[in-house]
C-alpha cells in the first residue's frame, strides 16, 4: 500500500507530467532518449519531494529540477557530437499549413541555442513570467529579460539567414 507521501508524489507527477516531458523532449539525445531522461527527472524530484517546503510554486520546483537534471546529462554528453534535433522530430510532422512549418522553424533555431538560452526561451515560450523564470534559473529578473531580449534578437537574426 502506497504511503500518503507516495499518493501526493504520484499526483503531482501526474499533474505536471507533460511539463516534464516538455523539458525533456527539448534535450533528448541518441544516448539519452526521452524515456530515459523521463525517468531521470521523476527519481530525482522523488529523492527531493521530502525536501520540498512549498516556497514556490510545484511548477516551479518542477520546472528547476526537470532542468538541471536534463542539463546535467548533456554536460556528460558533450564529447558525443550527433544529437537528435527538434529539427529532425519536426520533419517527421506533416506540413499542413504555413503555421506548420513557422513552428518547424522556430524549433529549428531554438535548438542551436545555448542550454541556459534555450532553458530561458521554453519557459517564456510555456508563459511563464520573468520571476518564474528568475526563481527557476536561479537568474535575477532583470538578467532574465535581458537575455531573453538577446535570445529573441538572435532568433530574429537566424531567421534573416535562413
């Protein structure tokens, strides 16, 4: 019989399950697949869970360990020079309009982001506000919305070249 802590993990894992995804979808790689990522983020915020004190928002806490856990990986990856790309997931969609494929670009450009850029730019892509993302990041706030103003100026720049 699963303990109370157990059901109120469970629930919120359930509840924020496709934030999780989300974040692991953007840095899934041939050596570790969504699956594995998935897993990774669930037992490291299951080790957290009697640890967190209700501060912030469970998204919130989510979103931090989902990203650092995610992160930590591709800092292990690094020497591994093929990584699997939005862009690669995005060409397996069928283009059905022109709001298709401006999607299909934009994960394009968002994935030859740095990570702590493209960290940044799925938070605000997920609306979350500049004091989520400060909170998450571990950025102040006004580090926040000057990044984020570079990082649209770069998507803005490589959209011109491509």
């Amino acid at each position: 019989m699963e303990s109370k802590e157990e059901q109120e993990f469970m629930a919120m894992i359930r509840t924020y399950e496709r934030v999780i995804y989300k974040v692991c979808y953007m840095y899934t790689t041939p050596n570790t697949p969504l699956h594995d990522l998935y897993q990774e983020v669930v037992l490291n915020l299951w080790k957290a869970f009697g640890k967190f004190r209700h501060e912030c928002k469970p998204s919130t806490w989510i979103y931090r360990i989902a990203l650092n856990t995610c992160i930590s990986f591709i800092r292990k990856e690094k020497n591994i020079p093929e990584i699997i790309t939005l862009t690669q997931a995005a060409d397996h969609m069928e283009e059905t309009d022109e709001t298709q494929a401006m999607l299909r670009q934009l994960y394009r450009m968002i994935n030859r982001l740095g990570q702590l850029e493209k960290s940044i730019i799925l938070l605000y892509l997920d609306e979350r506000s500049y004091e989520e993302i400060s909170e998450i990041t571990g950025l102040t706030v006004t580090n926040v919305a000057t990044k984020l103003n570079r990082i649209k100026d770069k998507l803005r720049k490589m959209n011109k070249e491509d």
